[in-house]
C-alpha cells in the first residue's frame, strides 16, 4: 500500500514538473528585459524568436542595435574571387556575387523597414561587398543611421579587389538638422571613399566622437586631427595610399594605428601612448624612430609590423623609460634573423609583454646556420613572451635563447604555431599539416631550451 502510494507521489511529482517545464516563463518577463536578453543574440537569431508567440512578434524590432554583419559572406567571395579571377569559372562567381549583393541589400531594407524608426541605435553596422552602384541603397541606410541618432556606426562595403568603391556622399553633410550627427562616439569607414573635408566635418561637429578610422580609402589626401577640444581619443588610418598628409597637434589622442607613418606629423601629443605602425617598406623601423621622435619618452604600448631586414641592427633605438608593451608583427623572408629588433627590447627598462607575430611568405623550410647573438643587457621587468607564427626556424630558436639569457625575471613563454595574418592578408603557407609540424618542432627545441622555473605553453 505504502508502494502504491509513493508510486502516486511520484506521478503527481513528474507531472508539476512537465507543467512547470510547458509554462513559458520567459515570456512573463517585462518587455524592457525580453529586449535586453535579446540583444545579446545576432540579429537573424533576435528576428527568429517573432514566432515564438504573439507576444515576441515585434520585441526584436526593439532591440538597440543593428548589425548586419555578412563577414562570413564576405570571407567566402573573397577566396573565390581570388581562385576564380583567371579561370573559366570567373564568370559564374561574378553572377553568385551578384545574386549574394541582391540578397544582402533586400535583408537590410527589409529590416530598417520594421525596426522601430523613433528610438535611438547603439550601434549600425553594415559589412558586405557592395559598390557605387549600391549607392543609393546605401544612403538610404546612412540616412537611417543617422536619423536614430547611432554612437557607434561601422560600414564595411567592400574588400581589396572592389572596382568603383561606394563614394560617402557630402550631401548627406548638409541635412545637419534631420540627422543626428552629434550622437556618434565611434566611426568607422571601410573601403570607402571618403575625402578629409568629410572627416573634418565629423571631427568638428560630432562633439562625443570617441574613436574613428578609415580603412582602404582611395581618394583621402590629408587630414588634420588639431585641437584640445576635440574629444577623439583612438586614431586608426589604415592603406590610404594616396595620402600625403596626416597631422596631429593639440590633441587628446591615447591610441594611434597606422600605415601612413612617413606621412605623420605629431606636435604636443602628451596623451599618447599607444601606438601602432605598419607598412611593407624595409625602411620602416628606420623611419619609425624619426617618426615617433617626439613620443619616446611617453610611450607605453607599441606595434610594429614591417619585413624584417638585417641592416635593422644598425638602427639606435632612444631609450623608451615608460614602455609596459612592444609588439613586433614581421613579414619573415628565408631565415632572416629577429636579433635586431632586440634594439626595441632593450631600450625599454620597463617592458613587462613582449608579443612576436610571424607571417613566414617563404616556403617554410628550416636551414641550419649559425646562430646570432645579441647584446647582452639585463631586462629586469620582461615577465611574459608570447611567440606567434613560430615554426621552428634558427632564427625563432636564437631569438628564445637571447631572451632566456637576458630575462632575469622571465616567468611565461607562450607559443602559437599559426602563421598570423599581416594586416588581414593570411599567410599562403599556413595549414593544418604544416601547424602539426611546427608544433614537433617547438616542443623539440623549446622543452629542453626552456628551464623549469619558466612555464611554457605550446597552443
């Protein structure tokens, strides 16, 4: 009897619990929670859940961002292009792109055609391959973006091979009074051209303008970020080749990116301490020590990606007192040696993090030859070091070894044999065979190098 009753407690038991299970409690939640939980979820996810019941067919047209961000997309149209450009099947990519851009730009009116057109964006992103012919597709969407008052706002439409790039219209510029310029706190233009005089106008009248860059702009000539009022504080211009003048004074800038350093010009910068230089130039580390003149003395973090070249060692690096962080991201050649950017490592008594990204365009083959040495300096602070793209080489080997002598304080060594991408462009010799092989390799020659009282550890 006892059995027969404990059986019952437990039918009634799973019973509450399958009711608790079917009762959609999510859906009793306040409609401001059901959009914040909603936009943490891509925007074809947010748009899926409208048919989840009456309740949830417009919550997503609430959600505070618009990001239509087709990278993957865009990923895929690139390498075809690339494997397509001189075959026969050149012409059947040229159609499937055509058919992707029809789809993409249907999505995105779709969408501003629901969203709710009176609430304010946190963020507009558009990341496609479009053109000028999209153009007036695309001014609809700035229109947009601006009329909903964005902070942040980030269009991509297009890659490195795009003919005929989306020009940024000046119009847009004059409607100040319907658009609402002011609101923006980041601004970013990819492969778009986009002249100084419009960039100018954003820096002087989008009084919350936080962060700006401009990626791949063909028709930027000179630009001037110059005055303490403006409040811009992260700086990215990146292969714009045709500029010939970029020049910063006055400023609050904290964090710099660029390519264009021959063409720089820093006056009473004393709140910047981040910068990042790059460019396929052998001259490059050269001119990055007349180019920077002006900041070794405050610099904190510091990048540089450039070819490495043996006459580098010849090149006297100013003493960098403050520098926490120094980043050397190389486009490798053969065997070339990494000895002579050990000049950087030096001449910062105070460098905690140093980061080595390897992108090997040669065929990886390793070579033995004698090993270089640098000069011996003691480098009291340098705890952690971060070797990316390694793949076993002489010249990753005697660049450790330099560092274990000289590195009294050296506590980690991390390893990653993937090739690092310089500037997006993947290295052509990077696969998964080859990153087993430099794995072999690392462990081979680091485990017995490395001494106990360093952790390493091979991604």
């Amino acid at each position: 009897m006892g059995e027969k009753l404990l059986s019952g407690f437990q039918l009634m038991k799973c019973a509450s619990k399958e009711q608790l299970l079917d009762e959609d409690r999510i859906s009793q939640l306040p409609n401001e929670i059901l959009i914040y939980i909603l936009s943490f979820l891509r925007l074809e996810d947010a748009m899926r859940t409208s048919v989840v019941s009456k309740r949830w067919i417009d919550l997503w047209t609430f959600t505070p961002s618009l990001d239509f961000d087709a990278s993957s997309d865009l990923a895929e149209i690139e390498k075809l292009d690339v494997a397509w450009r001189n075959s026969r099947e050149h012409v059947s990519f040229l159609m499937l792109r055509h058919q992707k851009r029809e789809k993409y730009v249907e999505w995105v009116n779709k969408v501003l055609l629901q969203s709710q057109k009176s609430l304010d964006l946190e963020t507009f992103r558009i990341r496609f391959d479009l053109n000028q012919s999209y153009r007036d597709d695309i001014d609809k969407w700035l229109e947009h973006a601006f009329a909903r008052k964005t902070k942040r706002l980030d269009i991509t439409v297009g890659n490195v091979s795009t003919k005929k790039p989306y020009a940024f219209p000046p119009s847009l510029l004059l409607a100040t009074s319907h658009y609402g310029f002011k609101s923006l706190k980041a601004l970013s233009f990819s492969y778009i051209r986009v002249s100084g005089r419009v960039l100018k106008f954003f820096l002087h009248n989008c009084p919350f303008l936080e962060c700006l860059a401009v990626v791949h702009s063909s028709c930027l000539k000179t630009l001037e970020v110059c005055g303490s009022s403006l409040l811009l504080k992260n700086l990215e211009i990146i292969a714009c080749r045709k500029l010939s003048s970029l020049t910063i004074s006055d400023s609050n800038l904290v964090s710099l990116k660029t390519t264009n350093g021959n063409r720089l010009r820093l006056k009473n910068v004393p709140m910047l301490v981040q910068v990042l230089v790059a460019g396929w130039s052998p001259s490059l580390v050269v001119g990055v020590i007349s180019w920077l003149s002006c900041l070794w003395s405050q610099l904190q973090v510091l990048t540089i990606r450039a070819r490495v070249s043996e006459n580098d060692s010849k090149v006297v690096v100013p003493r960098l007192p403050k520098l926490k962080q120094f980043c050397l991201s190389a486009l490798a050649y053969k065997d070339s040696s990494l000895i002579p950017f050990t000049s950087f490592i030096r001449a910062s008594p105070n460098l905690e993090k140093f980061t080595l990204e390897l992108d090997w365009m040669s065929n990886t083959v390793r070579r033995r030859r004698e090993h270089k040495r640098g000069v011996n300096f003691g480098l009291e602070q340098l705890k952690e070091v971060e070797l990316r793209g390694c793949y076993g080489r002489t010249a990753e080997v005697e660049l450790v070894e330099y560092l274990l002598e000289n590195a009294v304080a050296l506590r980690r060594i991390v390893v990653d044999p993937r090739s690092q991408p310089f500037y997006g462009v993947a290295s052509t010799y990077d696969n998964p065979e080859e990153q087993r092989n430099a794995r072999k390799f690392a462990q081979h020659q680091l485990q017995n190098l490395v001494p106990s009282h360093v952790e390493l550890v091979i991604l």
